[in-house]
C-alpha cells in the first residue's frame, strides 16, 4: 500500500556501519520527493492546532506519482498495550491521471495503468484507515486475513459512491465550500471528493469530521 518515509538506520551490525558510508535518506529528501511530485498538496487548516507530519508519497509502475499524504495528530499505535484513545487526521491528495499504457524495458507494450477517479481515491483512504488500526486484539494467526478482508471491503465500498454506506458532507476547502462522499466505520470515519486540480481524500479517528476546513499547503511545514 502506501510507502514509508526515509527511516533512521539504528542497526550497528557489520552491514549498516558499511552502508553509514553511503548516502542515506534523509527528512529532506522526503520533502524533497513532495515538492517534485507536482501535486497541489493539502491539510488541514490553521484551526488544527494538533502535531502535522509528512506521510507518504505513491508512485506508480510507470514512475508517475499517483498519490501522496499528510499526517495530522497521533502516529498508528506501535505497541499492543497502547489503548489511549488516538485523534487523527490524515489528508490524502490523489494526481487526476487517465489511463496510461505500460511498457517493458525493450518498449515492447505491457499493458495499462487504471485511471484515477475519486473512487480511487477513497478506496484508498478507506485502505489507510484500516492499516492505521492494527488489530492487536486478534489471535495474530488471524490479523493478517483480517487486515486483506477489511482492505477488500474498502475497496468495494468504493465502487459506488451513491448511497449507503456513504452520504454527502460538505467542508470549506479554501475559500469554498466542497462536497464530499462521506462515510463511517467502527474504526473511524472516510471521505473524498473531486477538486479541480485534483482528486483529495482523507480519513480519521477521534476526531469530528464535521469540524474540519482543508487548505492548500506547504509539504516543508510537515517535515
């Protein structure tokens, strides 16, 4: 699903003291891999007074970046004895790409690369709200089946944006105000909506969706 940011190396065996000799990522380069995506990156607005970060950005088989995202309030819980009630927010800003055909290293064709729609886009942070709720309750034979049901589920619900589970909810975005498909989970809530410039999602736990405004923003504010 969605990739990770650069992480610090703390491994001191033979193999990363050789590999400190090389260049690691750091937090520029991953705001670095924001700016160079050339999506029309949003937040939340000045109103969340909550701790920002960067999440991650998509890039698709052809090396187009598809999709990226920005984190607002606690990280995902680490720990199976973490049962503080987390508030979070996390904004998912998707590039408006059609259909796009693949090719094998020879240029012979390798068939196509879906369109993204705001289907699309809220599958996907349908997909991050479940990832971000790990089921440490369950018997961890079991975590990873429900982990791929509760993602295949996202994905359906998707298809269809009219009607049940989802109905409209409309939030400043900007200076507008937008509609957006709406819908809540056990496990938080899910929304999207079609912007002009792009296609912007979010998804969130313990935290009002009905008193959130986004905003163009800046991805060095979050790094």
């Amino acid at each position: 699903m969605l990739s990770q940011n650069p992480a610090e190396i703390t491994s001191t065996s033979p193999e990363s003291v050789e590999n400190t000799n090389r260049r690691l990522p750091t937090a520029v380069d991953a705001v670095s891999a924001y700016a160079g995506a050339g999506l029309p990156w949003y937040g939340l607005d000045a109103g969340w007074q909550g701790a920002r970060g960067l999440g991650s950005v998509s890039t698709g088989p052809d090396g187009i970046v598809e999709f990226g995202t920005l984190r607002h309030g606690d990280p995902p819980s680490t720990r199976p004895d973490a049962r503080a009630q987390r508030k979070s927010v996390t904004v998912l800003t998707m590039a408006k790409l059609g259909r796009r055909p693949l090719f094998k290293p020879d240029g012979q064709p390798a068939g196509s690369v879906e369109a993204m729609a705001v289907g699309s886009a809220a599958a996907l942070a349908g997909v991050g709200l479940v990832e971000d709720n790990w089921p440490w309750d369950l018997d961890p034979s079991v975590r990873q089946q429900w982990l791929d049901q509760q993602r295949e589920l996202a994905y359906v619900v998707s298809e269809v944006l009219a009607g049940d589970p989802w109905q409209p909810l409309t939030l400043p975005v900007g200076r507008q105000q937008q509609a957006f498909h709406y819908r809540e989970s056990p496990y938080g809530w899910v929304m999207a909506s079609a912007r002009p410039d792009c296609f912007l999602a979010a998804y969130g736990r313990g935290v009002s969706a009905y008193s959130l405004a986004f905003v163009r923003v800046d991805p060095k504010l979050y790094g």
